[in-house]
C-alpha cells in the first residue's frame, strides 16, 4: 500500500464511544447537533455511528441536512433548529421531522400548516437568534397551538454565554429559562426539554435538572471549549497527518516563504510540509507546534496555501509522518492557543467526509 502524504482519519467508533460516555456522564439522553455535515464528520457516517452509542436524536440548522438523515435512518428523531418555509413544512410533515417554533411571527404566518408536527418551542434568553421571549409569548405561541391543534411537545433554549470567563450573564440567562419551564409546564407537559451545549452540559448544573435532554455538539465528536480539559472519559476522534518534503538550513535574518514577516532569530532548521490553508488547516493553527515521534515542533512563520514550515533538529528525516492533529495536538486547543472558536478547525479541515 503507498502512504498518502496528507492523511485525515475520523475514528467513527471513537464517536459512538463518546456519544454513549456523554449521555452517561450527564445522567440523561442527548440530542446530537449533526449541523455543518456534523461538524464536518460526514453527516450520515456520524449520525450511525452517534446511533450504535444509543443516540438517536438530532438536531439540524437546514431542511436538507434533517432529510438527509431521515433518507438514511428512518427511525432517527430530526429536529430542524432553524425556520422552516412552508414548502419545508410540507417536507417535514411527510418525512415526519420536528420543527422549531423560532418566533411568534413565524407561527402566526405557518400555523395553519402545522398540524401533525413535533413543534419545540424556543425561548430567546439573549442570544438573539431566534426564539420568543419570555413566558408571556411563549404562553401566546401555547394558545396558538392550542387554537389550531398543534403538537408544542417541546421546549428548548440556547445559552450564548456559557463560555464566557464570568459567568454571571450566563446564571441569569439559566434563570431565565427555568422561570419559563415552570410557568408553561404549569400549563402543558413537554416531552423534551432541552438547552445544554458542550459548554453547559459539562459543568452538571444542577439548576437545568428540569432539561431531560442534553444537546451537544463537539463534545460528541472528542472535543471541549477552552477552559475546559477533555474528561478522561472522552476520546478524541480527529487524525490528520502530513510528511516532511524537505529540509532545509535558514541563516539568521533570512525569511521564510511569502514575505518578510517570519526573520530566523538564529541559524534554524527547517522542514517543509505539504499542508496549508488549502487543506483547510486554520493559519491559527500555527499557535500550537506539530509532533513527530510524539516529540513537538514549532511551526515558524506562517501558514500558506499549501505548505507549512516548521523548526527542526537533526533527528528529522524527509518521509517522517507528522502530526497536525491526534493524540497530543487537539484541534478545539486552537481555541485557547490560536484565536479560533472550537468548532472551528473540524469544520474547516477537508476532512473528504
Ligand atoms: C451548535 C449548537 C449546539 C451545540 O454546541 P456545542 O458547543 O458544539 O456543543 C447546541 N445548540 C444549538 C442551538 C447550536 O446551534
């Protein structure tokens, strides 16, 4: 077999592992976020895999991401996080998808429509997306459905602030919406109800004990935002490896590839690898060094299109396999070192999935 040089691997067992190990740890079932092609995993591959962990419901952005697993698993629960049109009403009726309910407006214009649908109420605690706010028009949107027979089964949240440093904003937004659970489910039982992303479901909290449900998204897939550390318990699933192309000796002064803003302090060695933004690699990443034999190396000078340079002693050779990300070099750890959100980087690489 020829050794590709550049080289992604998704550990899809690694992924069932940690959908089973999340809901575990959380003490109740999940909602998997499968959006942007599951975070770039390949969104039919992921949702099986996410299903052999015992997850089997998913939450979406598009219509044609919620029918693209329905196509594949009939049996999975799809909820469509953004607004539908109409003709996706339709769709989602006869493929028998649930549906966020994102504002009063959208179910005044679709109520008529609506019959027969899973609807999930979404509150607006401050994120400013989508949602109603507070309790008084969620008790609208509850008459409305009450009105023209419809099915409100659940009711969910986003928290924008939950990785933040001070947490104060996010603890008033968790009151908020646990304000509105106990005025609507004074008046309706919600089958699901859900809020927690990966920043909020590892923290336990037990204020959001009333959300039976958790809804992770990169957590699923091996990864946690900044400050946290990934739990002992959680596999990371994302392998991508490149090979050293050649080596060369830069003298003090001298620069590196395209422009001047990379000058060797000293007498350097440097190796090229075949990898740059074009593969999808974030120029952020050159915050965090490579490994080779386990061993770090700091990437010098910039990241370009399709090379990187980095800083190397004698022990390297051309052909040694490089690690960009794996077991020591974590792609969410962009986000602590390198100025990137922590999706970010999976859902950049050219992953091929
Ligand atoms: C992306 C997203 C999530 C998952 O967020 P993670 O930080 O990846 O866990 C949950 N809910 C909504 C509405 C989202 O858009």
């Amino acid at each position: 077999m020829t050794l590709r040089t550049n080289q992604v691997t998704i550990d899809y067992r690694a992924v069932t592992k940690n959908a089973a190990a999340v809901s575990r740890f959380a003490g109740k079932r999940i909602i998997a976020v499968v959006k942007n092609n599951a975070y770039n995993f390949g969104i039919v591959k992921a949702v099986s895999a996410l299903m052999d962990g015992g997850a089997d419901h998913f939450a979406v952005t598009l219509a044609e991401e919620a029918a693209e697993i329905k196509h594949a698993r009939r049996g999975a629960y799809v909820l469509q996080l953004n607004p539908a049109s109409e003709s996706e009403i339709r769709a989602a009726r006869s493929r028998d998808i649930a549906l966020s309910v994102t504002g009063l407006p959208w179910l005044e214009t679709h109520k008529k429509s609506l019959r027969g649908i899973d609807l999930h109420i979404k509150i607006n605690v401050g994120m400013n997306r989508y949602g109603l706010r507070g309790a008084r028009e969620a008790r609208r949107a509850l008459e409305l459905c009450a009105e023209y027979g419809l099915s409100p089964v659940g009711l969910h949240t986003h928290f924008p602030l939950a990785e933040e440093e001070d947490l104060t904003g996010h603890d008033r937004q968790i009151d908020e919406f646990a304000a509105v659970y106990r005025e609507l489910s004074a008046l309706r039982e919600f089958s699901y109800i859900h809020a927690e992303n990966t920043a909020t479901l590892l923290r336990r909290d037990p204020r959001l004990s009333f959300c039976n449900y958790g809804r992770p998204g990169i957590l699923l897939y091996g990864y946690v935002p900044p400050p946290a550390e990934p739990p002992e318990w959680l596999a990371p699933t994302l392998f991508a490896s490149t090979r050293v192309v050649d080596l060369h000796t830069v003298l003090e002064g001298e620069h590196l590839g395209y422009g001047t803003s990379f000058s060797a302090p000293r007498e350097l060695k440097i190796a090229v690898l075949p990898i740059g933004y074009g593969n999808g690699l974030l120029r952020a990443r050159k915050a965090m060094p490579v490994y080779i034999d386990g061993r770090p190396y700091p990437i010098a000078g910039g990241i370009s299109m399709s090379h990187t340079y980095i800083e190397t002693d004698d022990s390297v050779k051309i052909g040694d396999e490089v690690e960009i990300y794996g077991r020591n070099a974590r792609p969410d750890r962009l986000a602590a070192v390198g100025l990137a959100a922590n999706s970010e980087q999976t859902t950049a690489l050219h992953t091929g999935a």
